[in-house]
C-alpha cells in the first residue's frame, strides 16, 4: 500500500497531548510513526505490531502507546487502535481492484463495439424506408452504371468496379498524402456521397473520361480552394470546387492563359 491516512489534528489529539507529558513520551511518538509506516508496508494490512519484532526500546515505547489508547494490545503483539476504520483491509483494497478491472474492460469491450458499429454504418447506405437510392450501389453483375442524361454516353467508374465514394475517398487520401499532411483529413459520409454525385454527373455528360479521373480532379480543386484543412474545412471546400472540362480541377483552370478555349 503506499498511502496512509493520518488526520491532520493528530497533534492535537488528547491521546497524543497525554502522551507528550510523560517521560519516554516523545520517543514513543517515533515510535508510533515507525511502525505506522511498517503496517502499511504489511501485505496483509492487519494493522498489528508483531511483538517478536520490538525491541527492548520499542517495548517500552509500547507500553506507554498502550496506556494512552493508541495502541491496543493483541495476542502476538499490538494493534494500531481503529486502524481500518481509517485504512482499508487487503479485501476491500482486492475487491476494488477486481471491480476497476471488470469496469475497464466493460469499457474497452463497449469500445470497440462502437467503432464496429460506426464502420458498418459509415461504408453502408440505407435509403429510407418507401424510398429508392438515388446512388444505388452497383449491381456487381453489371460492368455498366445506370445510362445517363440524353445523349451522354455511360462510362465505367473504373477498371476494379469500386463505386465513386470510394474513388473520392481515396482522392482525398492521396492528394493528403501528397501534400503529407497527417493525420488525413476526415470527411464525413454524407459529404462524399455529395461529392459522388457530381463525379458522376461528369462522367454522364463527358466531363470527365472516367469516374477516377473526376473524383481526383474534384478533391484536388477541394485542397486548392480550402487551402489545407487548418484554414478552411475541406469538406465544404469540396462542395465548393467544380470539375472543368477535360477532367481538369477548377483550380487549374483558372490558372490556365486566356486564350485557352475551356476558360
């Protein structure tokens, strides 16, 4: 154990005034605080002074606790008087720890509960109920998407079939990366959809040639408009920025001489 609890009017206490008057009685004060610290150091926290342990000094010093009342004399030896209604017992000291061990590892357990759950709900989206997705995720025994405006050719979103979420998700990790900016910054899943949707509007009106090509120029128009994350969210950035023609970020564009025709 390594605290003990001593009261701060101990000085003050009528068994130590009394103890104080009497010859011997100021070393008996040492030894009290002595064997104090050894009862503490006891595993067991009997709070008991074997008397096997004192010597011919400490045994007169004994005495003179005992007749004060701080010290009561027990079979084998001396206990400190009301020891644990001050102290705890090694019972109570093992059934609290017993008790803060299952409560952390309730904790830990309700934790990693709640990040599974939170991954499950972030990677699917479930429309409400009576409603049909307006992004439904991609049949896998369909190579094409849904065909698009009249007029517009369908495209692929990319060679593996990963939906464009994910192809934006993965923009904005790159470009991070990139820029090494760390830890990556985090978008939430409402946003990407958002940005999803007008990848694949660029790639139904030809805007862009594939969906990896729109959703890279997108999230680097993001990181150009918002500057960083640190001075400006780059999730509204990203609602911000446009895909110009040719698959090119708006940033770029607008770099781009006068006298380009997709200015």
């Amino acid at each position: 154990m390594t605290w003990g609890k001593m009261d701060d009017k101990f000085h003050r206490n009528r068994k130590v005034r009394a103890l104080r008057q009497l010859e011997g009685g100021r070393a008996a004060l040492g030894t009290w605080v002595c064997w104090w610290s050894w009862c503490l150091d006891d595993p067991e926290l009997t709070g008991v002074v074997p008397a096997d342990e004192l010597s011919a000094v400490d045994e007169a010093s004994a005495q003179l606790l005992v007749d004060v009342g701080l010290w009561d004399r027990v079979e084998g030896g001396y206990a400190f008087h009301d020891f644990h209604a001050y102290n705890p017992t090694r019972a109570q000291i093992d059934a609290k720890r017993e008790a803060d061990r299952e409560r952390v590892a309730s904790k830990r357990k309700a934790s990693r509960s709640d990040v599974a759950r939170d991954s499950v709900a972030t990677n699917t989206r479930v429309a409400p109920p009576g409603r049909v997705p307006s992004r439904p995720d991609p049949d896998p025994r369909s190579p094409l998407p849904p065909a698009g405006r009249e007029g517009a050719s369908a495209a692929p979103a990319n060679p593996e079939g990963a939906t464009s979420v994910a192809l934006v998700r993965e923009a904005v990790k790159s470009c991070a990366k990139a820029r090494r900016m760390l830890p990556t910054p985090l978008i939430p899943q409402t946003d990407l959809e958002a940005a999803a949707e007008r990848v694949d509007e660029a790639v139904r009106e030809g805007v862009a040639p594939d969906a990896q090509t729109a959703a890279t120029a997108l999230v680097e128009a993001a990181f150009a408009l918002g500057e960083g994350p640190r001075q400006r969210p780059l999730r509204f950035a990203l609602s911000e920025a446009s895909i110009a023609p040719n698959g090119r970020s708006a940033a770029q564009a607008r770099h781009v001489p006068p006298e380009d025709p997709w200015v």
